[in-house]
C-alpha cells in the first residue's frame, strides 16, 4: 500500500517515546502530527482530521479509551491503533470492543508498527467505501419510493420524516391505489428499524379461520393440521414493523388480540398460554372510513384511538393532477425497464387527456394504463378513457335494491352479489370476477373470505 498520502497523529505522554514512533514513522514517509495528552489530540484533529491515531493507553489522568471514545463519536471513520503495555491484554481487549482497529503491545518492532497503522488506515478506507454505497443505496431507495410533488405529497414526506424516527403506531388512511403500502415501506426504511424485517399482511385477504396462526402463530397441534410450530407475523416482525393492509376487516376477536398487543407489547401464540414480548411497530391501513365502522360498531372503538396515534392521509390522485406528468414519466421508465422496451415519450394531448381524468384507481391505475402503453405503444388506447359522464350513465344499470329503514349488513351484501354473479356465470369464476368488473386475485380473495366454495 502506497504510504505517501497517509497522515498519523502519535499521542504519548512520553516524550522520548514519541520522538521514537514519529521517527519512525516519518522515516517511511508518513505525515507526522503528534501530542502529549488527550485534550492536545482532540485540538489536533479538530484542525487537522487525520487517517489514523496511534494513542497510548496510559495519559496522565485520561487514557487513549477516552480518545477513542472521542474518535469514534466525532470522527467515526478513523483509523485507531492502541499501545498498550506489556501484560494489560484486557486493556486491549476493551479498546478493541470499543472499536479501536488493532491495538500493538509494547515493546515494539518498526515492522509491527508499520503493520498496524496500514491495518488501521486500511479499515478507515472501507469505512469511508461503506458509508458511500450506503449514500448511494438510499438514494435509489428514494427513486422506488413515493414520486410525487403536489403540497399534499409534500405532507405526507413530512409525516413520514416525523415519526420515522419514533415507533409510534402509524394509521395511513385513504382510496385504493394511492401508495398507502408505499407509504408504510418509506416510514419502515427511514426509521432504525429499516435493517430489520418490514413484514405485510392483508387482513381481507386471510380466511378467518386461519387467521389468528397467521397473525400471531400457533403451537403443534393447536389446530387440525397444524404439525409443527407455526411463526405467527408478529414474531417474525420482531425488531422491524408490522404493516396491516385493511385494518378494517379485522374480526373482532383479532382485533382484541392487536389491542392488547399494542397495550401490552405481548402476543400469545394459538394454543399456547405463554405470553412473549415482541418489539415491533405497527402500520395499519385501510381504504375504509374507520370512524363509520366504529359508529356501526364493526371496529372497537378503544382500537381505533390505539391505531390512530399518528394519521397520515394518502391524497386521491385527481386531488394532485400536478403529479399526473411526473408520475407518468416515472412510470414510462419503469415498466420500459421492467419489460427491456424502449423507452417511448407520450403527446401533449395525451397528457391532457391524463390530466382531465378523475383516476377512481388512482396511481395504481395510473400505472398499469401505462404498463399496457409501454407493451403496446398504442396512445390511442391509453387516452380512450372513461369519462364521468359514462360513470354516471353507468349507475342508472345498477340494480334497482330497494334498503330497508332498519339498516343493511354489508358483508350479507356483498356475500349475496359474489353469490349472484356466481350463479349468473354458472359457477364460472373467471366471468364472474368479470361480471362485477373485479380483478380474478381480488375476486377469490372475497370467495375466501365469505368461504363461498
Ligand atoms: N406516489 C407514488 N409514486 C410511485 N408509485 C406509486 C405511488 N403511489 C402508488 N404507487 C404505485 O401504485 C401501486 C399501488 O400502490 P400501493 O399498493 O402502495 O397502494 P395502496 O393504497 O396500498 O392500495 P390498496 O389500498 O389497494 O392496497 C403500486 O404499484 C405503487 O408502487
């Protein structure tokens, strides 16, 4: 390793001593800063940051560890090399668990010392290459992450900044399709947490009855089936987050469960009585109006405050047209990445028409429209649009359901169109996700649910 360009500060008490090393190593052309204690160190560096601190360990009444410690809070990425004297092997055993690089017992050779400060200089080298591809890392987490520039979005950053750094529960409330589940990854990768698990779950997408061995495991034999020990969400979120995607469908014995997770920070696997502790934070979400599930009395009450600590409000997409062209361009690049197209630009009348769209799907929709662009370069077909007026046209085929004055059950509802739209089709499930304009995935999910085989 070339030598010309490495600068050491030597820090001994001992004049004589410090003569020495600094000769020494000046002889192979290092660039010598020296001082007797450690409050003269720290004034050194505080001019002159160096590539690496060679300190004894015994300074008057402070000691190279306090250096150290200095070094590693202020100037992290350092090298350090500790002298320690003949026989004080736990001193070098401190220093090394306090993140000195090497540390190089006395007496010593000019080879040994050589040796060990292109060890020191070395680590600080890839401390400085770490911290540079981490730079680089979240900057393209930034690029995968929420595009957007409107004053809503805007927000929205600044929820996410502010509690990132917390383990406050975090409720994100909005329509389907505005990045919700975005939203909760960006908070997750912002937080400390970001190098633990961020762990999601549909709660309307698991069937009922599986439902709490999912979410909180359960033991052998808890269940029929069940042959070994199931790792419930929760534990294996344990250090990171939980994101809990429609909240609202939550049955109530599980939505009894989180309260008392989010009360206690314990769960208790299916079978079990033993309760264990777990670190991890909550995200909800949900495209439904909680505050009218729990007026209906669908959503206990006591839950909703616990999740509700910190809202955050996704915008609808036809609330920040000024986004549709940034967003557009994003995902132009994207999908042609994604699928090794070319990378095609859209005309001005195709943005307009972008922008006098209401966007029910919002991004989401917005996204998959231009996946298709990118697949089939047919502009045309990506402005041929719905417009409101044929969405209204469209209510007046609805069919004619008369609501009786004692209220309705949703669920009884939308179990009996799943049921109609079945029989319709003649137990057809592809034509009857079609018939109810739903996607196939979203179709089965809702079987699932209402366990209509
Ligand atoms: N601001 C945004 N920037 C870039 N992509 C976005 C943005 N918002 C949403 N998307 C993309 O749109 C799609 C839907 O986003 P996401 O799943 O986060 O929405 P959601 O609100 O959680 O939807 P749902 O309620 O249906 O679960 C994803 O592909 C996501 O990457």
């Amino acid at each position: 390793m070339s030598n010309e360009t490495i600068s050491v500060l030597v820090v001994e008490d001992d004049h004589e001593q410090r003569q020495l090393v600094c000769e020494m190593l000046a002889a192979n052309n290092f660039q010598i800063y020296s001082a007797d204690c450690v409050e003269q160190a720290i004034l050194v560096l505080k001019e002159s940051p160096v590539d690496v601190v060679f300190s004894d360990w015994k300074l008057g009444t402070l000691t190279g560890l306090d250096l150290l410690n200095y070094v590693r809070k202020n100037l992290p990425e350092t090298g350090f090399v500790i002298a320690t004297a003949y026989g004080t092997i736990s001193h070098a055993v401190e220093a090394l668990q306090r993140g000195a690089d090497d540390y190089l017992p006395k007496p010593f050779q000019r080879q040994a010392l050589m040796l060990t400060v292109e060890k020191a200089h070395k680590a600080k080298l890839l401390r400085n290459q770490n911290r540079q591809l981490q730079a680089q890392l979240s900057e393209q987490k930034q690029l995968v992450g929420l595009v957007g520039k409107a004053p809503c979005m805007q927000k929205v950053y600044q929820r996410i900044d502010k509690v990132s750094a917390t383990s406050a529960t975090v409720l994100i409330l909005g329509e389907s399709g505005t990045g919700k589940e975005l939203a909760a990854r960006a908070l997750h990768e912002k937080s400390n947490r970001a190098n633990q698990k961020f762990v999601a779950i549909n709660c309307g997408a698991v069937a009922e009855s599986l439902a709490e061995a999912e979410l909180f495991g359960a033991e052998k034999g808890a269940y029929t089936g069940a042959d070994k020990t199931k790792i419930g969400k929760f534990e294996a979120a344990n250090g990171g987050t939980i994101f809990l995607d429609e909240i609202g469908e939550l049955s109530p014995s599980l939505q009894a469960h989180l309260l008392r997770f989010l009360q206690e920070g314990t769960i208790t696997r299916l079978g079990s009585h033993t309760d264990i502790q777990l670190d991890v934070r909550v995200i909800a979400a949900t495209h439904r109006d909680l505050q009218t599930q729990v007026a209906n009395g669908d959503f206990r009450e006591d839950l909703f405050y616990r999740l509700n600590v910190v809202p955050i409000d996704m915008p609808p997409l036809r609330e920040r047209q000024e986004d549709i062209a940034l967003l557009s361009e994003h995902f132009l690049k994207s999908h042609a990445k994604q699928h090794g197209c070319e990378l095609i630009k859209l005309s001005e009348q195709a943005y307009r028409k972008l922008f006098d769209y209401h966007w029910p799907g919002n991004v989401r929709e917005l996204s998959n429209r231009i996946e298709r662009f990118v697949l089939l370069n047919d502009e045309e077909e990506l402005t041929h649009l719905p417009s409101v007026g044929k969405i209204q046209a469209n209510n007046e085929k609805l069919p004619n359901v008369s609501f009786p004055d004692i209220g309705y059950n949703w669920d009884d509802f939308e179990r009996f169109c799943l049921e109609q739209a079945l029989e319709n089709q003649q137990g057809n499930k592809t034509k009857a996700a079609k018939y109810l304009s739903m996607s196939y995935k979203a179709f089965l999910y809702r079987l699932e649910k209402y366990q209509i085989s």
